[in-house]
C-alpha cells in the first residue's frame, strides 16, 4: 500500500504564529476547517498531521495566511519558501515548506553601523534536554497507553519506566530522529508484555470511564488483539503513516495494512457511527482527553533510573564476586591427582568373600590351615630336589 506525496505544510510553530499573526483564535480556525478544536491543538503541537482533503484545504489557508502577513508588513517582506526534510532519507510527504519573511532594504545609517553580534545559543544540560522531553512527550504518550491498556496506573507506570530506560540510553535516544517516538515503543511494549496479566495488581479492575459512550469505545478497543489495537492507535491515533506504524510494530507493511483493516472492520462492526477514520480519530482524542492521568516529575524519574542502574550494578558485581569467590574455593579443595575407586570383592576359586569380621567357623580354619601347609610357590613337579 502506497501513498502519493502530500500538499507541503509549514512546520507546527509556523502553523501556530501564521493564525496568531491572522488574530484567529484555535475555535475560529477549526470552524473555517470543519474540524474540532482539539484537531486544530494536535496539528499546531506537531502531534499529528491532516491528511487528505483536509491537508489540502489547511495548507492553502496557511497559505493564505501568509500572503496577508507579508502584505501587510512595511516594507513588503518577499516570501522565501524552503524545503526542508525532516530527516534524512524521508520520503516526500516529510517534506516541510517554511515561509521565511525576506529583510527589509537598509538605510545608510544601518549600513554605517556594525551589527552587532548574534547571540550565542544556550547548549542544554542532558538533564535540561531530558526534562523537555519529558514535559513535552508524557501527557500525550499517557493518554495513548490508556487507550491501549485501559488502566490508568499502568499507563502511568509505563510511561515512566520507558522514560527512565530512555535517560539511561540517553546518547542513543538524544541523536535518534524522532524521541518521542524511541519513548513511545518502549512504553507500548512494556504495557503489553504478557508478564503484566501475572501482577496482584492486574486482577483488581479500575473504574471505567463516567462517561457511557466513552465506556463502550473502550470496551470496544480493548476487545482488539494487542497487534490490532496498536496499529490501530498508532495510525488512526497518533497519526502515523503506514510505513512508520510498520516500521514501530516490528512488522511488515502489507502485514501492518491487514491489521488495520480487520481493526477498523472490527470497531465498524460494534460501533458504526466510527467507520469513518476522522471520526474515530476524534473519538479516540475525545476519550483519553476526559480523563485525568497524571505522571511524576522528570527529576523524579531521573533519580529513580539512576538509583535502578545503581541497584543493578551493585547486583552484577556481587554476582561476579561470588561467582569469582566458588571457583576459587572449588579450585582450592578439588584433588590434584586421580585416586582410582576401590573395586568391591569378588569369589575366587570358589572361596566365598568375607562379609564381616569375626570369629572364623571351622570350615574357614580348616580351610586357612590347609592353605597354610601347602607350598605357595606352585606344584610340586615343578619344585626342584636335591637327589
């Protein structure tokens, strides 16, 4: 399944200062584009992107933003518009066009004067840049737990420990083109693991959301297989295109396309009115919206990574030691040469062995002195005489 390369938009800050500078509130413009306003907050966070019809109809309302924009400035800024790829090796539709005013002529006087210089941009602490990241990515990646577990707690847990497995992988996960999506793996899988359903904790169900409608799309959700209800989540949810749902679930692209289609065929079927993908978008936003999930401070999840990385340390090295301390004790005490076994008794001749020790019977005396007086160098035709 493929798709054709989507209508250019601006970049989500762009998308944002273009209806501010317009002095159109998010209300307004989701009225003009016929969509909620919670759409309107996705699009301009960068969570999601429209597609379609209503990709088409936003960037020529950009567009048209823009246009007034530079009209109005004095003097008439010309636009510069710029292509910029959101990583390396993105197909077309990443493609984002940035609209750059041009710099007004200068006067004689701004030409006699030097510039002054450009300030120097801040470089982040790792802590600074994980703490970000952290207050930027949680509220949203709870919200899609809970739409993928449907407990509350363990979204919260969830989310957590992927962000704590993230500050100890923090070089891998700085560099890495899309952070949030590293979190949102980890956290997906770590609230799917099977091991979940062995937890006290799992065996106690949680309150199920006040409202009726939301109840039953939950339900209705959580009926899904695991693999279902992700690629469900992560397309129709989150946003992702076909290739990146594949590429997150592990699986391949044809693969991933039945899942979704026997997801969507599945909810069509207990929930009608959610056949059309918009619609279950918004219903997806709507309920995981309604509920208060609340998560720790990002200093708090930093120091319970660092302490768990500690814990874990020290438990390797006491491992190691012990290992270290038996096979040295076991190289101590082993014997240095080979003592061959004993063998058990055996009846030679017909002389029974000796069961224990004791008194001699008198068959055995007679036997022993009978040996006795014989000659123990062999026959007597062998030994010689003195003739």
């Amino acid at each position: 399944m493929t798709r054709s390369p989507g209508t250019p938009l601006p970049p989500p800050k762009a998308r944002r200062r273009l209806r501010e500078a317009a002095s159109l509130t998010q209300a307004q413009l989701a009225d003009r584009m016929g969509v909620t306003r919670a759409t309107v907050r996705t699009w301009e966070s960068g969570r999601t992107t429209p597609r379609g019809r209503k990709r088409e109809a936003y960037a020529a309302l950009l567009k048209t933003l823009a246009e007034e924009e530079s009209a109005a400035a004095k003097p008439a800024p010309v636009p510069v518009v710029v292509a910029v790829r959101t990583g390396p090796g993105s197909p077309a539709e990443d493609t984002e066009t940035l609209v750059l005013p041009a710099k007004a002529p200068r006067t004689e006087e701004q030409q006699e004067r030097r510039p002054e210089p450009l300030p120097k941009p801040v470089a982040l602490t790792p802590a600074q840049a994980f703490d970000a990241l952290y207050e930027f990515g949680t509220p949203a990646l709870v919200r899609q737990t809970f739409l993928l577990t449907g407990r509350r707690e363990l979204a919260r847990e969830s989310v957590e420990r992927a962000f704590q497995t993230a500050w100890e992988n923090w070089p891998e996960v700085a560099r890495d083109p899309d952070p949030v999506g590293w979190v949102r793996a980890v956290a997906y899988e770590y609230a799917l693991s099977p091991w979940q359903r062995f937890r006290p904790r799992h065996r106690h169900p949680e309150p199920p959301p006040a409202d009726p409608g939301d109840r039953t799309l939950l339900n209705t959700l959580l009926r899904l297989p695991p693999r279902h209800r992700r690629t469900l989540l992560l397309y129709d949810g989150v946003g992702l295109d076909l290739p990146e749902t594949a590429a997150e679930t592990e699986a391949s692209t044809p693969a991933t396309a039945n899942r979704l289609l026997n997801a969507r065929r599945a909810m069509a079927g207990r929930l009608p009115e959610l056949a059309d993908p918009d619609v279950l978008h918004r219903r997806l936003a709507e309920v995981a919206s309604n509920e208060r999930l609340r998560a720790a401070k990002p200093p708090t999840v930093r120091v319970g990574s660092e302490r768990r990385a500690r814990f874990w340390t020290r438990a390797a090295i006491a491992f190691t030691a012990a290992l270290i301390g038996t096979t040295a004790l076991a190289l101590r005490t082993a014997p240095t040469h080979y003592e061959p076994p004993v063998s058990p008794g055996e009846t030679v001749r017909g002389v029974p062995p000796k069961v224990a020790p004791g008194a001699l019977s008198d068959e055995e005396l007679e036997l022993r002195q009978k040996l006795r007086d014989q000659m123990q160098d062999g026959p007597e035709r062998l030994t010689p005489r003195l003739e």
